[in-house]
C-alpha cells in the first residue's frame, strides 16, 4: 500500500462510499432545508418590518 506524504494510508473504497452516502443522504438535504428555511425566514421577516408586497398601477 502506498501512503500519502503527511504518513496516512489513502482512503479506501468503503470509506469512499460511507462519505458520498453521508453526504448525498444527510449534508446536503440538511443545507437545503437550511437554506430555504432561512431564505424563507428573511422574507417573512422583511414583510413583517416592510408590510406586504403591493402593487401600484
């Protein structure tokens, strides 16, 4: 096995896949709700300090 310059054994095939599955199953749906909950946050709290959008013709 070859080892990397700081000493460590590269990551194997079933680490591999453990992180690509932690990632695509958990990190990343975890940021969108994130992001679209805060998103969602920010506009509810802009028409609570601006009122409602309104239209004027």
């Amino acid at each position: 096995m070859r080892m990397r310059s700081d000493g460590s054994a590269p990551p194997t095939g079933k680490a591999e896949w453990l992180s690509f599955l932690v990632l695509t199953l958990i990190v990343l749906p975890a940021l969108a709700v994130i992001f679209v909950g805060g998103y969602g946050f920010v506009i509810w709290m802009s028409q609570i300090i601006n009122g409602p959008p309104v239209v004027k013709f």
